[in-house]
C-alpha cells in the first residue's frame, strides 16, 4: 500500500479520497488487479527452414513475418507449410525453432565493399540462403560547414573550429574536399563542447594540414554518411539509411546491424566457448538489428575508412556473395542432417576470439528449448508440438488432369486443379520418406510432452502401413499427451496459392483448428468436425483402412464432406478412457494452470482454515465459470465439479510442512467420473500441481 500526505486542501492526483478532504495521512490502496486468464493456443514448430537462428525459439504471429525471419518454403521444406496451414485455420501465434546439423552448418563470411575496418561480417545465421546476398553500400554528404575560430576571442579557443551545434555531435566523419590526396581529407569530430548561440566548438581527431585550414575549403567541408542495402536473390530486403562509420557515434552502422535480432529476441547467441554477451551491441530494449548480417564483435571499437572508390562511386560499390568459395560461403549441412537434430543440442564449438563473430553453440534440444518460452509467458505457455520435418513422403506421381480447352463449356464450379511435384527432389536424403527410427522419433516427441506435463504432441500417421502396422505403430505410442493424425493432404505451397500440389502433414492444419476453436469456444471444446481451409484434398494412400477402423484405433480422421475437408475426430492416442478426447486432455491441462495463476497469492499466507475457505472460494469461482460455460457434463454445479481444501485432504505431516492441499475433481465433457488432481501449496514460490487416485 501506498501512503498519501494532504496538506494543501486539494485532490491528491491518484488517491481515493474525495477532494476537500482534510489535511493528514491517507491510506491509498491499490485496485485488485483483474486474474490473467492463461491460454492454450500457441503451437510449437520444429523442423527445416531456409534460414533462421539455430535452436532459438522465435514468436511468429503470420506468414511475413515467417518469411521475414525464417526465409521462403523451398526445396521441399514442411515447416513453412505447417506454419501457413496453422495460421490459414485459424492459429494465432506460434513459436518456431529451425533445427540442422549445426556441427556441419557453416556460416558465410561477407564483405562490406568500400569499407575497410580490423574485423569482419558474416551472415545473420548458417545456411547456404546467404550465398544469394548482395550488399552494396553508398556514401551519401551533408554540408557541415566549418570556420576558424575568431583570433583573440576569449569565447572561443584559439586555433580551434567551430561548427553548426544542431550538427556537430562526436563521431561525426568529415570530409574535406581540395588539396592533396585527390579524394580530399577524411577526420572525425572527437569531441563537441557546451553550444552557444547556435554553434559550438569541435576538435577533430586529427591536427589539419596547413593546406586545409583554408576558410573556403572549411566552409565546404560535408559530413559523410552511409547507406547499406541488402539484397537477397535479386529483392531488396533490408536498408540502413543515416549510419555513421565511426564508433562514437550513435548511428554506427555496425551497432545498427549487430542489435539483436527480433529472430533472437528470446534467447540471444553467445560467443563462441564464451558467456552470453547479451548488450554487446545494445539493450534488449533496443530496436531489431539486421536479420541478414551481424558484424564481428572486433568492429564495435573499429573505424570504417571509406575508400576512394567508394567516395567517388555515385551508384556505391556491390559484394556478391556469389563471388564466395567454401569455406567462406554458406552450407545447410544437408547431407548430415537426420531426426535427431530436431531433439539433440547443438554441439559446441571452440573458442574463436580472431573472427570475434557470435554463435548458436550448445545450445538445448529443439524440444528442450521451448522451456525460454514457458518461463517468459507464463499464461501463454507452449501446448500443442508438431515436428512437420519428421517424414517427407515421397511427392505424388499421378498425371494432372488435360486443361479445358477455351471453348469447352464448363458446368459447375470450374476449380484450379493444382499439378503435382513429382518431380521433387528432398535435398535432405536422411528424412526421406523412410520409416526407420520415425516411430523412435515421434516417441521422443510424446515423452518430452509427458515429461513437460502441458503439452500435446500433433503427430502424422506415415502413410503406406497397414492395418496391423498402424495398430502397432499407435500403441506404441499410447499417452494422454499425443493425437495422431492421417492422412496426409494435398495443399498449394505456402505463398503461390497456384502451384504444384505438396503433400502437407495433417497435424499443423489440426493444431491451426485447435487454436481456432479455443478462441472461439474455449479450450473445452473440441476441433471436430472442422473445415480445413487451404487444402485441395487428401493425399493417395491406398492401403489406408477406413475411417470406422481408424477412429476405433483413436486416430484422427480426416476427410472430405459436402461442407469441404473436414477433421472428424479429436481423440488422444491414450488407452485409458477418461483421456479418450483431446478437449478433455486440455480442460484439465488448463485449469491446473488456470488455478495455480489464481491461487499465487496464497503462497505466504498463514496455513490455517482462513486460508483453505479462500482457497476453495477461489478454485470454485473458477469452475462455475465453466459449468456456465457448459464445459462440464453434469447438469447441475454438484455433478459437475467439487473443490475441497479442509483437514481431510491433508495430513499432520502436510500440515507440518506448511502444504495446503486442495482436492479439485471436474467432469469434463463425456466422462461421468471425476478427473482428480491436487494443488498443494508448500511454501514455494508458486503452487504445484500433482496428479491424485
């Protein structure tokens, strides 16, 4: 609480007393904050992209800002896809990590033409994308006129110049054109004093030669600035307009491009052996720096020295990275990458203090990364995992149908039938449309869901098994915390909805849905019977069984229906029925959050009976929201939901150890018994949840 003195007779701005009060001491309290409601619609992405920071976990909320941070869908990547069918049904944020094989990844090593400088600039991050980079850079001029300083003024030093204050600031590079070397003299302001009347003494870092100490040739002295472009496959993606080349100014162009990335935002990259230099060049706070470049760390005290070339180039000077040959230019590590790069950290790397350039080295799993996340956003957790990269089925091979001709009369809806990639090559041979280790992988996926305690893994049923190898393969992957999908559909490259059909794994369109009708409904209820957006149809897969089959084997169904594609089911691939419906699975993954949030005041509260009423006061307030909702089976609050926190819930020795322990028990959906789980609070810093029965 704050306290609030009055003595003037007035209104205190903020306190909440009337106005005319008397003069004294007044208690001003602080409005309830309103709970924060927790949602369980962000999805996580792991798998290939063009480019990106490697096991860093980066908030995408649409397909720009995708192709903004992680490139374009090419060579037969499914991530990109994943994430346009999740945003295209209806997805509303998602976390992306682009995993390789980071120990074979090199990273390319560019130039900026026309600058020299001790130290050297590479691309943003690994991958063969930044041999497409062109930089050019373009020296631009402003009029800084100088004079000498007036003889014998006492205002003034002697000998020294004086500049435009509004201008004049350190780091400043100017440039004075006329006597020798032809391109004229180069120097920088190195300091500034206090202004008066509108100009202000300067020292330059360099005494002038006699020969350019002319009034007229100070007059026209210009200050020099630079402009960076980048360009990437021909397109203009990044400019850096204004920048400075010395490192005293606020605008040099290396701390411009070297801040943080908004790729990185999360979780910054390190020194190579070495601790997070997380302000290395600026405060998180800072705006984004370059997505395309980072500069070396050897730059942040170094000058960039305009050539003459570039001086006397009015179009600037160009690098290709084209021009690069191995090892300074880009490689994806194609070959070498396999599943277990989308699980296993990135390996360290040695110290390298020469190249002074930062990188992802250990880094945590694709998986275990997430964690960044969770601790940032607390009631925005990470709860639906899908690995779209796992499996590239082999691209379909049946021939387009012939073209109308012009004068064919079309009857009915005439629909673009998309021709298929059969052509496709996957540069990735090692994830291929091979089965082996694939269920090795998905079950790591479901473990680390189970471990973690609030997550779903979206899985893909391969396509070509059986009926008894899709028995087999389900079972093995039995667990409340994992949803198979099948099968496999046919949709339009994200961003040319008129290209060749791919075939696009089902759980990123089902994750896009689940999201969908969170925020429409809430996370009780269920994706099914949801129309999929972005799809033309359902992959070939002949020895599918049908569709009674697959959901008796709790494996969700996709297909199409006189209102379009449609997901049929929303079943988990558990084999205890109380966890039978995903909807189920995340109502009560919801309200252990949801309570744990809401009960976080009762940690350092007195363990007495004052505090179990509350506490059963507040988880009841909470699940009557949902009976009104209708999220619970029971027609009436009795059979639908109880919270009990009393001496029969817990022990003498809880009580001694300081636990308050709250029984909470709910009906969701179909189930007739209760789910139970307990909420103990133990003295620590939030409450925990465990499972109870």
């Amino acid at each position: 609480m704050d306290i609030a003195h009055r003595n003037d007779g007035g209104a205190f701005a903020g306190a909440p007393y009337r106005a005319g009060s008397p003069p004294g001491l007044y208690e001003q309290l602080e409005r309830p904050k309103r709970p924060r409601r927790v949602r369980l619609s962000t999805a996580a992405f792991v798998g290939l992209a063009e480019r990106g920071p490697v096991n860093t976990p980066t908030l995408v909320t649409s397909m720009p800002a995708f192709r903004t941070q992680f490139g374009a869908a090419a060579d037969g990547m499914l991530l990109p896809q994943a994430v346009g069918a999740f945003f295209a049904n209806g997805g509303r944020q998602c976390v992306v990590v682009r995993c390789l094989d980071a120990a074979k990844a090199r990273t390319a090593r560019l130039a900026l033409p026309g600058l020299t400088a001790d130290g050297a600039i590479a691309a943003r991050n690994p991958g063969a994308w930044a041999n497409r980079l062109s930089l050019r850079t373009t020296v631009k001029r402003r009029a800084l006129p100088l004079r000498l300083a007036p003889v014998g003024d006492p205002a003034w030093p002697e000998g020294g110049l004086i500049a435009p204050a509004h201008r004049a600031r350190p780091g400043v590079t100017l440039r004075l054109v006329g006597g020798s070397p032809p391109a004229g003299l180069v120097v920088h302001i190195a300091a500034a004093a206090t202004p008066r009347r509108g100009v202000t003494a300067v020292t330059l870092d360099a005494a002038l030669a006699p020969a350019f100490s002319d009034p007229a040739l100070l007059a026209g002295a210009e200050e020099l600035l630079v402009r960076l472009d980048v360009d990437l496959g021909g397109a203009l993606v990044e400019r850096w307009d204004d920048a400075a080349l010395h490192p005293d100014h606020p605008d040099f162009l290396p701390r411009l491009i070297g801040r943080r990335a908004a790729s990185e935002a999360l979780l910054a990259p390190r020194l190579s052996g070495g601790e997070e230099p997380d302000s290395a060049w600026g405060d998180q706070e800072d705006p984004a720096g370059s997505e395309f470049l980072r500069p070396s760390l050897l730059l942040r005290d170094a000058t960039l020295t305009p050539s003459a070339a570039l001086l006397t180039a009015p179009d600037g000077l160009t690098f290709h990275a084209l021009d690069l040959v191995a090892p300074e230019s880009g490689d994806d590590a194609r070959a070498t990458t396999t599943r277990d790069h989308f699980f296993d950290a990135t390996p360290g790397e040695p110290s390298d203090a020469a190249t002074g350039l930062l990188t992802f080295a250990d880094r945590p799993g694709g998986l275990d990364v997430l964690a960044v996340w969770d601790e940032t956003q607390p009631t925005d957790p990470v709860a639906l995992v899908a690995m779209p990269d796992l499996l590239h089925p082999t691209p379909p091979d049946d021939a387009p149908e012939p073209a109308l001709a012009d004068e064919t009369p079309c009857f009915g809806a005439c629909i673009h039938a998309p021709q298929p990639n059969a052509s496709a090559v996957l540069p990735y041979p090692q994830l291929g449309a091979s089965l082996d280790n694939l269920r090795t992988a998905q079950d790591r996926l479901t473990r680390h869901c189970e471990a973690t305690g609030g997550r779903i893994a979206l899985l893909d049923l391969p396509p070509g098994l059986a009926a008894g190898d899709i028995i087999g393969w389900r079972r093995a992957l039995a667990s409340d915390r994992a949803a198979l999908f099948a099968p496999w559909l046919r949709a339009a490259p994200v961003g040319d909805p008129q290209g060749a059909a791919i075939i696009a794994p089902p759980s990123a369109a089902a994750a896009g849905l689940i999201a969908r009708v969170e925020g429409q409904a809430g996370v009780w209820a269920s994706p099914g019977a949801q129309t999929l957006a972005g799809v033309f149809g359902l992959a070939e897969d002949p020895g599918l069984p049908e569709a009674g089959f697959l959901h008796a084997e709790r494996i969700d169904v996709i297909r199409r229906t006189e209102k379009g594609v449609q997901l049929m089911g929303s079943r988990t691939t558990a084999l205890d029925p109380d966890w039978t419906h995903i909807n189920v699975r995340r109502v009560i993954d919801w309200l252990k959050a949801q309570l744990a949030l809401d009960l976080a005041w009762a940690t350092f509260e007195p363990n007495n009976p004052a505090l179990w009423r509350a506490m059963t006061h507040t988880a009841t307030t909470r699940l009557r929201g949902l009976f009104d909702a209708g999220a619970l089976a029971g027609d009436t609050a009795a059979r639908s939901y109880f919270a009990r926190c009393d001496d029969t819930t817990m022990s003498q020795h809880d009580l001694d150890q300081g636990r308050a322990i709250m029984l909470v028990g709910v009906a969701p959906a179909v189930p007739a018994e209760f789910l139970v789980f307990r909420l103990i609070r133990d003295g620590g810093e939030n409450p925990s949840v465990g499972a109870f029965g």
